[in-house]
C-alpha cells in the first residue's frame, strides 16, 4: 500500500514540476545549447545559411585587442561595485538599524532607486552628469568650484567610474535590506556582554557584529560579483560604450558585435566566455566567503 501512495504521488508531483520543466527546456537549455553551438560558427543573425569555423571565434577572442579592453572594463567596474556597493549598503544599514525614529521612512528612502528601471536611471544621471546643464556641474558653479566642472561622462578618466556610481545608487538600496534582516539577527546580549567587558563600539562592531553577518557579505558580494559581470542598460543609455571603448563592457560587447556588426557567432562566443569567467570568479568567491563565515 505504501509502494502505490509514493507510485501516485511521484505522479502527482511530476504533474506540477512538468510544465517548469518545460518551459526552463523551451528558454534556458535549449537556447544554451544553440548558442554554444553558434559561437563555432559565422552567423549572422539573420541568414538560413550557417557555417561552421570551429574554434575561429575563440581564437579571435584570445588575440583580441578589444575583448581584452572588455574584459578590462568589466574587471574595474564589478570591483568597484562589489567594494563600494557593499560598504555603502552596510552603512545604509548601520544607520537605518541604529536610528530611534523614522526606520520605515530611512529604510523606504533608501530602497527607492532599486526601484527605478536601469535605463530610467541612466538617463536620469545622464542629465545630472550633463556638462552645460547637469545638476553637479550646477552645484558646483552656485558654490563656486568652476574649476571643479567636468564633462563627466566625456573624460575617458572618468566615465567608467562614474557609470559605476550610478549603479552603487541604484543598488546599494536592495543590499542594505539583506544586510540589516541580518544586523537585526545579532543577539543584544552578546553586545551588551562586550559593553560591559569594556569593548569599544568599533571593537564590538569588528569581533562580534562582523563574523554574525558573514552570510549577509556572501550574498551580496555574490549577487553584486554577477551584476557588475552582467551590466547593460547604464551603458546603453549613458555612453554607448564610449567615448571610444572606455565603458565597452564585456556584456556590451557582445551586443555590439551581435547585433549592431551582425557577427551573431562571434557574439555568441564572448557569451560563452562570460558564462565560463561568472562560473569561475563566483565559484572562488564563494569558497573563500564561505570559510569566513559563522556557523550559528
């Protein structure tokens, strides 16, 4: 009797997980699969007529001025990100957890930007960033730093970190939640035992808060390690790669080169690429965050 309950609810179950399982076929393994298949070939996107040059593409890639341009770009912008992203967010956190009045309202103003779609927030900056009109610009000649005045997202020094700013405003928001559910976790007792042994706030905050949030820093490092690998719209909308191929990420690239140069095959194999670098950097930073962190 027990052997036919597990026969029928195998079958059950496999009634509820059958249609996921085949739209994730339809529109994950499927398409993966084409494209490895595609990144051996010359197509073009558009024409019936494929043809197979085996490892062409990758070995253009690996002689590539302009994917090691990439590759550069995309490197500083996800450690940018990663770092400034998750210090900004952490001190989002420690204030919002440590304020007596207004949580609901620090926490909700913070979160805003998340909220924002990324090519709203691109031309948003894009605006902010403008040299004769732009609100920084502005604020600099009412406080009389001319001087100071820039064509933000002109001056090849400068671009690429300032598409990173745009992007630690958009997204240190939802990081700071993650990390105040896990400041709000760490046991008042504990703290209050270290106050009274004489430990000074950043002593407490360094020995005691630190290693009890260590799963709130894998997450979010993992989560802003893939955003930084994998941003799009800011560029898109903010410099189009410029000016020159000082923002060309490895993401925008690959559109660039697919869509825009109708090089689908080649495109397809910086795609390939990218999966494998995200595979790897992600596979490293988690082993190493995860042998910093607490077990409760």
């Amino acid at each position: 009797m027990n052997l036919t309950k597990q026969k029928k609810f195998d079958k059950v179950a496999f009634a509820f997980i059958a249609p996921a399982f085949v739209f994730f076929t339809m529109f994950i393994i499927v398409p993966t699969l084409a494209s490895v298949y595609y990144s051996f070939t010359s197509w073009d996107g558009i024409s019936p007529n494929v043809k197979f040059i085996g490892l062409a593409n990758y070995k253009e890639i690996f002689t590539s001025a302009r994917f090691g341009n990439a590759l550069k770009n995309t490197v500083i912008l996800t450690v940018f990100i990663s770092i400034v992203e998750n210090a900004m967010a952490l001190s989002l956190a420690l204030i919002v957890d440590n304020v007596r009045w207004g949580k609901n309202i620090f926490r909700s103003a913070f979160y805003i930007p998340v909220l924002i779609s990324g090519i709203v927030s691109g031309f948003i900056w894009k605006i902010m960033y403008n040299y004769n009109f732009g609100t920084i610009n502005s604020v600099l000649q009412s406080a009389g730093l001319d001087g100071l005045k820039q064509d933000w997202l002109g001056n090849t020094k400068l671009t690429l970190i300032m598409v990173g700013v745009v992007l630690v405003w958009k997204g240190a928001g939802y990081y700071m939640v993650i990390y105040l559910a896990s400041l709000q976790s760490v046991s008042v007792d504990l703290i209050e035992a270290a106050q009274i042994d004489g430990a000074s706030p950043w002593q407490r905050f360094r020995a005691i808060t630190i290693p009890l949030i260590s799963g709130a820093f894998t997450i979010n490092f993992t989560l802003s390690l893939i955003n930084g690998l994998k941003v799009f719209d800011q560029i898109n909308v903010m410099t189009d790669g410029g000016p020159g191929f000082t923002t060309e990420t490895l993401v925008y690239l690959l559109y660039k080169v697919g869509f825009n140069e109708g090089r689908q095959g080649f495109g397809t194999a910086v795609g390939i690429m990218l999966l494998f670098i995200i595979i790897i950097l992600n596979t490293l930073q988690q082993k190493f965050l995860r042998s910093k962190e607490v077990q409760m």
